[in-house]
C-alpha cells in the first residue's frame, strides 16, 4: 500500500524567509509522480509542483522548488521568498499507474507580515 | 480554463437522508474522482471513474456509492446520511495518463444534523 506522510501539522515564516515543507511517502513500484499541492482560504486545490521519479533532476517551479531523495523516500517543498499569498494548506500526493492520488495529511503554512 | 464545478458549497442534511452531491467538469477528462478532506487525515479516496459508467471503490467507501452516466458528470450519493459523514467533500479531474495533474472543484461542506 502506498502511504505519504507530512510531519508538520504546522509552520509559520515571517514574509520573505524561505521555509521548508517535508514529506516522505511509501511505495514498492518504481514508477510514480509526486505532488505538492496548495489549498488556500478560498479552498481551491490548485498544483503548485510536481516531481516524477524516474527523473534524479529537482522540479523547480519559480520561487517553489523540491528536494526529492528517492532512496530515503522523501520530497520535500522549498518556498522561497515567502509571500502572503502563500499562506495556505499544503498536501504532498503520490500517484502511479491508476493516476489516483494518496494525500498526506496537510501541513498548514501561514506567512506573517 | 478547466473549470470543476460542485453544485453546493455548504450543506446540510438530516441524519438518514439520502444526499446527491454532483460534480461537473467542462474538460473531456477521462477521469474524475471523490475525496472526503478531514483535519489530520488530509485527503482521502471515496471514488473514481475512468469512464462513463465505469466506478472504482478507493480506499473509505461505506455508505457511499457514485454515478457515472455522462463522461462530464460525477454524482456522489450517501444513501442514508449520518453525522459521522459530516466533511468536506472534494471533487475532482484528470486526463488519463500517468503522472497528470488532477484539477479540483472548490469543495462541498457537508453538514449532517
């Protein structure tokens, strides 16, 4: 069974810093996608990254980029430059074959002026 | 824009009633899926149809079944509500194919009195 698994309930960074979101996931396939996705106030779920496994380079979106470490399991969100209007619940999926996606539990990150 | 339209943002229901909760997309996706989104549990899988009239049980399935009957249209049915389906129920749409982005609907919360 797949599991994906965010650690921090919780983060708060004062606008400008750069912050870090963690996530390890679990799965027995080698072919998979990762996801970072975004679910501000308004609660539209919108993709902020995604990462596929069988490439060692990092995704980088913008001021977004992550750390994927596939031997430990792990896929990490870096946000730099941190706006207000990042404030927002952020989910780490995991898909393969089906293109169903398996969801962390949210890490809700608020951006303080 | 790909538009994922729910039909209610906010719900509220009686213990055993049935409830339809519909959802349309105007992209010709192949797949459409349901989560229920719950605090510390992050998304999880209800449903999902990769064609019309083709379903799939995800991973919390009881007390709740779907319809498929137009490629555009995805109906989640909770056959006799009760207070522990009370959530947020998400939405959402993919092309076939590994690895694509699912687009979402902004969410019906569901009350269950």
């Amino acid at each position: 069974a797949q599991t994906v698994t965010q650690s921090q309930p919780e983060m708060s960074v004062q606008e400008a810093e750069t912050v870090t979101l963690s996530c390890t996931y679990d799965t027995s396939e080698n072919n998979y996608y990762l996801f970072w996705y975004k679910q501000p106030p308004s609660r539209q779920m919108i993709l902020v990254i995604r990462q596929e496994a069988y490439k060692q380079q990092n995704a980088t979106e913008n001021r977004f980029s992550v750390n994927f470490q596939k031997a430990a399991k792990s896929f990490s969100l870096k946000i730099s430059d941190s706006q207000l209007g990042d404030t927002a619940m952020y989910f780490c999926a995991l898909s393969q074959g089906a293109q169903k996606l398996v969801f962390g539990q949210g890490t809700r990150l608020t951006i303080n002026p | 824009d790909v538009k994922v339209t729910q039909s209610s943002r906010y719900l509220v229901k009686r213990t055993g009633e049935k409830v339809f909760l519909e959802c349309v997309q105007d992209m010709d996706h192949e797949n459409m899926f349901w989560y229920r989104q719950d605090p510390g549990l992050g998304l999880r899988l209800i449903y999902f149809s990769y064609d019309v009239k083709m379903k799939e049980k995800g991973d919390i399935p009881e007390g709740y079944s779907v319809s498929r009957e137009k490629k555009e249209r995805f109906s989640l049915i909770l056959e006799s509500a009760s207070t522990n389906q009370t959530s947020m129920y998400l939405c959402a749409s993919s092309f076939g194919g590994p690895g694509t982005e699912a687009f979402f609907g902004q969410g019906t919360r569901l009350t269950v009195v």
